[in-house]
C-alpha cells in the first residue's frame, strides 16, 4: 500500500511539471513585423475558440492568467512565471496586429497561437493546490501587467517552448525564416529537467505505417542515412529509404517530444533518442525557471532568450 501511496504522489508532481497542455506553435509565420505604433492600447482581447467557434471579449488579467495557468507548471518559480506573463502578452499583441483583417484578435489553439484556459477550469485541474497557485499566477501577471517586449521598435514574436536539447534553435532552422532576437542561446539547465530525455521505439512495420509515401527496401538497419543536424542538435534531414525527410516530419508522423534526436536500431527495432520538448525556438520555460532558481529576474530571463530586446510598458 505504501508503494502505490508513494507512485502516485510522483505520478502528481510528475504532472504539476508539465504544462496543461503540451505547447506547439509548430507553424509561425516569420516574415510579418509587427512596428510598436500598429500596436492600440486594449483591456481585453477577442479570443476565437476553435472548438466552438465562438469568438469571447476577454480582459487582459483573466487572459494572461489563463495563457500562463494553461502554458506554464504553476509550480514553477514566480520570476519565470512573470517572465511567461510578458512572453504570452508580447505574443498577443503580434497576434493582434497580425489578425487585424479578422474578427479575433488570437486562438486558443495551442498549436498555432497560445493555450488558454479559465481560472474555473483551473481550479479544477489543480484540485485543493488551486487557491495557492491561482493567488501566485494572478500576482505573477499583475506584477508584470502591460509590459511587452520590442526590439527596435517592433513587437517582438515571442515564441516559446517546454525544453530546450540544452541550446536554444535559431529560428531560421525551424520556420524558415530569421528574426535576430530569436537565436540560439544557451540553456543548460534544461538538462537537469525530469523531463528532458524520451525514448521511442517504432517497429519497421509502424515506421513504414507512419510514412505509407516512402518505398521500403533493402536491410532495415540502413533505412535512415545521412542526418544533418544544426549546432543545436535539432535534426535538419534525413534519408529515409532514398528519400529526404525533415525532422520535424518525422518528429509529426511518430509523435516525438521534439526534432532533436538520434536514431539507433536493433533486431527489428528503430529507437529514437529525443532531447527537449517543443520546437525549441525562443523561450524555454523549462529554462527560465532553472534560471529564476540560480536567482534571475524576468527581466534577465527575457533578455538571455530573446537577444537585443528591450521590455517596455506598452500603454
């Protein structure tokens, strides 16, 4: 009985480590600026949902109280959970100005724009740790309320990500395009995170299942040749049975933590090594809670993930 006691009490901190949702953001157009003079003051944010459909007018607290409750461990220390604040509400703002020609300003999507969730739904998952944790957010956003970061007068694309392989990707390496605050920094106390490492086996016969466009020949231990990885470790390409596939094909078509793994292979078995959790680009949560722990403030958080940006009160 004390074993199953002590599992689940892992099984619990193991769950409060993670977000409510796993972030994707996996298509960010890198192309569009956003200049700080586009951007109008506001008190509250159109939010399409797109499980319904409904679009809801929601004011700025309750918004970025949700887009941190639901994108960021409520255990995590403050200064991080501020330094989330002001990523969630820069994003925002990019999201406003860019969606300026639609009834919404941003999506609950969290695989193109921000997880969201309401502080009921909150309480709910958090359970009898609720009030604690909800009194901590809501402190973590007003301590930072309309602070956004800009980098020569734009608005800065505040991507974010769970963990990081240890170095930050450049952006360019994941979009296709370059934005100069969003380089590769480094991370590595992302390392230390429980959650760091993940393993995955897949069989020939789920591999060839997973990609049905691929023609299968020859000896399974040669079917993956010639990786080409960035210096951060993030796979580029690789061939696939003559074919060359991108890793974050890959990292889609098997379900991988992120795009940044190495590939073995054993008596019918391909094992894949991933390293972090996320695209990688920009923020690593994970990161900047290590960092507020060595004593860091949002401020130096922000400013080590995004390079050369400023953080400015934007009303």
């Amino acid at each position: 009985m004390k074993k199953i006691l002590s599992f689940s009490a892992l099984l619990i901190i193991f769950l409060l480590l993670l977000p409510l949702t796993v972030l994707g953001q996996p298509s960010v157009p890198v192309n569009d600026t956003v200049k700080l003079e586009e951007v109008t003051a506001t008190k509250k944010f159109k939010i399409l949902n797109t499980e319904t459909n409904q679009i809801s007018e929601i004011s700025y607290d309750d918004y970025i109280f949700g887009v941190v409750a639901a994108e960021m461990p409520a255990l995590y220390e403050v200064e991080a959970l501020k330094a989330q604040a002001v990523a969630a509400h820069t994003f925002a703002l990019h999201r406003m100005v860019t969606n300026a020609d639609k009834d919404y300003d941003i999506t609950n999507d969290f695989t193109v724009d921000q997880a969201f969730i309401t502080e009921a739904k909150a309480r709910e998952k958090w359970g009898e740790n609720a009030d604690e944790y909800i009194e901590k957010i809501k402190g973590a956003v007003a301590g930072t309320k309309n602070l956004a970061l800009t980098y020569n007068g734009e608005i800065v694309l505040s991507v974010y990500h769970a963990i990081s392989s240890g170095v930050t990707e450049e952006c360019k390496n994941v979009w296709g395009g370059s934005r100069p605050y969003l380089v590769s920094v480094d991370s590595s106390g992302d390392k230390l995170s429980p959650n760091y490492l993940s393993e995955k086996s897949v069989t020939a016969a789920e591999l060839k299942k997973a990609f049905p466009d691929i023609t299968f020949k020859g000896n399974e231990a040669n079917y993956f040749k010639n990786t080409q990885k960035t210096p951060s470790g993030t796979v580029k390409t690789v061939t696939l049975c003559g074919s060359e596939i991108k890793g974050s094909a890959i990292r889609k078509a098997l379900d991988l933590n992120s795009a940044c793994f190495d590939i073995s292979y054993n008596n019918g078995t391909f094992k894949f090594t991933v390293y972090g959790y996320g695209h990688g680009v920009g923020m690593s949560q994970n990161g900047a809670n290590y960092m507020a722990q060595q004593g860091a403030e949002f401020e130096e958080i922000l400013c080590h993930y995004y390079k050369g940006c400023k953080i400015e009160e934007i009303y």
